[in-house]
C-alpha cells in the first residue's frame, strides 16, 4: 500500500490536468503527498526540502506543523550547524531522533517535538532533498516506521523529480517568451537610438531643452531591454530548481557595453542574439555616421567596451570611421569584420598601422566572436584579466 500510494503521487491524469497551469499541476501533487503523508502513513507534523545543487541550499517546498521560524531557516546540505535535515542530506543517511531534548544534532522544527525521523529523497543515487516527520512524543518512532518512510521517500523523490521538471517546463516557456520578446524589440530600440542620436546632433549647442528632451528618450529606450529582461526573471518558478541547460559564464563579459555598425540587419540581429546571452548590453547602427553619433552621446564619461565595424559601410570605410573616432579618443576599442576576407580598400591593413587590435569574419563564429571581444576588452582594460 505504502508503495502503490508512492507510485499514484506522480500518477497525474490527462483529464485532471489538462486544462490546468504548471503551477496549478504543482499544487495538485502536493495536495497528493499530503493526502498520502496523512492518511496512509498518519504524520501530521511533515516539511520537504529540496536541495539545490548549485548552491548546496535544502529549499523549504512543503511543510504542516512546522513553527514559521523553521520552515524559514536557511539550512544547507552540511552534517555541521544545520541540524538533522543538513546531516541527512550531507550523507544521504537517514536519522531516527528518540528523544528531541538529549540529540546535539536536532534544531527545533515543530512546537514541542519529542522526537523525528528525517530520510534522504534520492534519485540515482543523488540525494535531491529531505523529508522529516515530527512527534509530540518521546520515542514515537520505531524501526519499521523509518523503513516504511524510507519506502514511501523512494517513490516521493519521483514524484518530486516530476514536480522539477514541470517547474523546468514553465522556465523554459517563460525563458523562450521573453527571449522572442526581447529579439523582436531589439533592432527597433536600437532605431529610436540611432533616430535620436542623429538630431541631438544638429541640437548641441543650440537648444539644451530639446537635447535634454532627447537625452531622456535615449534612456527609456536603453530601460526597455532592461525591462524585459527583469520580466523574464519574475517569470521563473520559485517552488523548484529548473535544471535547463546552462550558459558557459563569461564573467569578462558581464555589463560590457558593445556598439555594432552593419547594414545588415541579419548581422546586428545575430550580434544582439549571440552577446546577449552573455549579459552584455548590445546597441547597433547602420553606418559610420550613426556609429560615430552613438559614440559621442552615450553620456559623460561612459563609453563603449567594444565598437564591431563592418570594413564597407554605406557611408564610410570602417578604416575611416577609425580615424573618426580616433578625433575624440586615443585608443579606439574597435574590431573590424568582413565576409570571407574580402577587403578591396585595403581598409584592414591601414587600420592595423593605425592601431586596429582584431579582425571578424562574417558569418559570425560564437568562439571566434567571443574571443576577439573579450581581447579588446582585456586589452584596454587590464585590470579585467585579475
């Protein structure tokens, strides 16, 4: 029985849940394992943990009868200073507590427990979580209690790993949602970028309110991407850990600030799409003009991390827009890109004698990418590379 109850925990049918939501799904199987923690097994004092493996943290999921102290207590998997849930889950043993008041390891978890039992939720042979009972009374667990709770524990920690992976489905729908979001408004913000840019231009010096007016678009289009972005991360589930796939860290990259000059909108896309990812803060222009606009209003004393010029723009070489920059500052953080080395003007070579630091070849390569941007940065920022 206590086997068959820990097999229908993870048993959710097609006709209960197919007009319900990932978090409605969720609720049902706690609703389950409180039905069966309950009336099968008769503990009316039970808190679940999961453990993130990233963090070694043992997250509250589930608790009944616990004081709001202990189901707030931050525990990590550690047989140290975290009680008997942080022992159980250290060394995936489980623990029989007989007396509460004469255990060194027992951290008061329901008023007045006596006595518990805690066991390890294991999945392959990874602990993923913890679930304890408690008692009012002094040795109210026996052996064949604990072996029952390590049965139903075998069965619970699938329907757990059922549980995690619906958390890791809503994650991933939120995640691909806000990404369609965020690359379908990035080329457009980048527009009302480069539109401001160019009449602030003609502005300067003349009219400060009308340039102070543009100055604030220039903010709320850059807040927008920033928006998105933190909808996205109120959109994660918080009753589990979604596993889903993880990005390689680039910590260099984190907060960089690269400008892109291509009139090809595949070019800039794929530069948003690729750097992104990476928590870089990504604008683009169409020509050498719009670059070099981007460039002189980003704002007192902010500047690009990287500048990535094609070597033929519509309106300039990217040697040249070198040289344009170059007016207002000394070293210019700029890769030059071309398709298949394809260089007519020579503009690589007269740019290398003027200090260019890296070449890009289109299509993009994301290491290659990645490299040259990180160079440049390393490059110019020395501090970076410690």
């Amino acid at each position: 029985a206590i086997h068959q109850a820990g097999i229908e925990l993870a048993d959710l049918k097609l006709d209960e849940v197919s007009q319900m939501s990932v978090d409605e799904r969720i609720e049902l199987m706690k609703s389950n394992i409180l039905h069966y923690t309950e009336d099968l097994l008769h503990f009316d004092v039970v808190e679940i943990r999961m453990l993130d493996q990233r963090t070694n943290r043992l997250e509250p999921l589930l608790a009944v009868g616990m004081q709001p102290e202990a189901e707030k207590r931050a525990l990590k998997a550690d047989p140290q200073g975290n009680g008997v849930t942080g022992f159980v889950a250290a060394t995936g043993k489980s623990y029989l507590c007989e007396d509460t008041a004469e255990d060194p390891l027992y951290l008061e978890g329901a008023e007045g427990a006596r006595s518990s039992i805690t066991v390890p939720l294991m999945l392959h042979d990874v602990v993923i979580g913890t679930f304890n009972v408690e008692s009012p009374d002094t040795c109210a667990f026996t052996e064949s209690d604990l072996q029952f709770l390590e049965i139903f524990a075998r069965d619970l920690a699938v329907a757990l790993n059922t549980l995690e992976l619906l958390a890791a489905e809503k994650a991933t729908t939120a995640a691909e949602s806000v990404d369609a979001i965020h690359s379908a408004v990035a080329l457009p913000v980048d527009a009302i970028l480069n539109d401001a840019v160019n009449v602030m231009e003609r502005y300067i010096g003349h009219q400060p309110d009308v340039v102070e007016r543009l100055q604030r678009i220039l903010r709320n289009a850059r807040d927008i991407k920033q928006l998105i972005q933190k909808v996205g991360q109120s959109m994660a589930p918080t009753l589990a850990q979604p596993q889903a796939p993880q990005i390689e860290r680039r910590p260099l990259l984190v907060g960089r600030k690269i400008l892109v000059a291509d009139d090809d909108d595949s070019v800039r896309s794929a530069a948003h799409a690729l750097l992104e990812r990476y928590g870089c803060i990504v604008e683009t222009a169409h020509n050498g003009d719009e670059a070099s606009f981007m460039v002189r209003n980003l704002g007192v004393g902010i500047s690009y991390d990287v500048i990535i010029a094609d070597i033929r723009l519509p309106d300039m070489s990217g040697y040249d827009l070198m040289l344009k920059l170059q007016e207002n500052q000394e070293v210019v953080p700029l890769v030059l890109m071309t398709g298949f080395g394809y260089d007519p003007g020579h503009s690589i070579v007269k740019a290398r004698r003027a200090g260019l630091q890296a070449v890009l070849y289109k299509p993009f390569r994301l290491d290659q990418l990645l490299e040259n941007v990180e160079k440049i940065i390393m490059l110019n920022n020395p501090v970076s590379q410690s």
